[in-house]
C-alpha cells in the first residue's frame, strides 16, 4: 500500500475487522484477536506516528472508538517493523512458516521497497495472498501480477516468479478525484489554465478526459491545449 493515507485506511479498517470479530477464528486455528497485523514500511510508520498525534482532528467516529478504549492506529496486534535486519527475518519467518498474518508494505505499485522482498520469498507458496488496494499502473510489476493472476509469472529484480499465491484486487480506495472531480476542479477555477497535461492513468481514460476537457473549453468559450501525455 501507499505510505501516506492509503496505509492509515486500511490500519483503521483492519481494526475495526479484528473487534468485531473477537473470538472468531481468522485461519488456521488462530482467533482474529490474535493475528497480527504487520507494518513494513519506515515511512509509512512515520506518517502513522504523525496521524496518531492529530487525534485532536480525527472524525466523530474515530474518536468514538478511542472513548471505547480502543486504539484505531494503535493496535495490540499492530506491530511496526522499521529495522532492515528485522525485517529481513521476518520476511523469513513468515515465508518458512507460513504463519496467518496480514503484511502491509511499500512501494504502492511492487515497483520497488519492501514488499519486493515478501513477494520473491512467498509468490511461490499457495498459502499466501496478494491483495492490492487500488490502481496499478501499466507497466509496473503491480499490474503484471495483477493481470498474470495465480498460475502466472511475473519479473521481480531481473527474475521470473510463478505465481502460485491468490491475487486479488479491492476498488474504493483511491485518494485521487475521479473524471467528474477532475472535470470540476478546472471549470470551477476562475481562470481555466492555458494547458492541461495529462500524465497519470491508462491511455484510453486519458483520452476520452482530454477529449471531454476540450469539450468543455468549446462550450465555455476558453482556449486551452489539453496534451495527453509528455
């Protein structure tokens, strides 16, 4: 996942998974209050610390939970690995062990970071899960793995993998305005810019922005040169 926000999302999620199901097995024996939650990311860790002490600014229902005692950000299962070393060992534990956990690493994309370790030491054991939280861009092994699936290769530094985890994908994350947003957020300026470039996104929604973007220009009597890519 991303370090900053996506990451603080699915820690809130996930603890609100874990209370309400206390007692309830998760896999293999092991009950959902004692699975542990696993951060590796240094920068994610941060940025987490950071979101902990603006609990002054948390919504209505994140301070709700904190006068229940419970800690949104802040679990008992919740365990940070900042540590290369440590990290090291416990992509090696969790890989020879198979042990039920939930991993959440960097980079976003599997284009780099920590969650390239973790996906070298473990594609190849059908116990394990790829779970994606949102868009992977083309060309990026996100989306290899994303489109290769379970039986799939996909190449992590220079080397193929055969994909024998379970990969699967889940929407609603995304932090970014959609069409419509982006739509609004240029005609709702009072001066349109003079050019727009569209840099982010699969070549064919990029194109139908640009060309819905010039539409608008037209109708609103505004020159603009709208580019696709760099």
């Amino acid at each position: 996942a991303f370090s900053i926000g996506r990451t603080q999302e699915l820690l809130y999620e996930l603890e609100d998974l874990i209370h309400e199901n206390q007692g309830k097995e998760a896999a293999g024996g092991l009950h959902w209050n004692d699975l542990p939650v696993i951060l590796d990311s240094p920068l994610a860790g941060r940025f987490t610390k950071t979101y902990r002490g603006l609990r002054a600014h948390w919504d209505e229902q994140a301070l709700e939970r904190v006068a229940q005692g419970r800690g949104p950000l802040a679990f008992e299962q919740l365990f940070t690995v900042d540590d290369h070393e440590v990290h090291q060992r416990m992509v090696a534990h969790l890989a020879g062990t198979g042990r039920p956990a939930v991993v959440i690493a960097a980079s976003g994309m599997c284009a780099g970071g920590r969650i390239v370790n973790y996906l070298k030491a473990m594609l190849g054991d059908p116990r394990h899960n790829v779970l994606f939280v949102g868009y992977q861009a083309a060309g990026t092994p996100g989306r290899e793995l994303q489109t290769q699936g379970q039986g799939g290769q996909v190449e992590l530094d220079g080397e193929i993998h055969e994909i024998k985890g379970g990969v699967d994908t889940i929407g609603g994350y995304s932090a970014h305005a959609d069409r419509n947003g982006l739509i609004d957020f240029v005609t709702g300026m009072t001066r349109w810019p003079r050019e727009i470039r569209l840099v982010h996104g699969d070549d064919q929604a990029k194109q139908a922005l640009a060309t819905e973007l010039g539409r608008r220009y037209q109708d609103g009597a505004q020159k603009g040169k709208i580019l696709t890519s760099l």
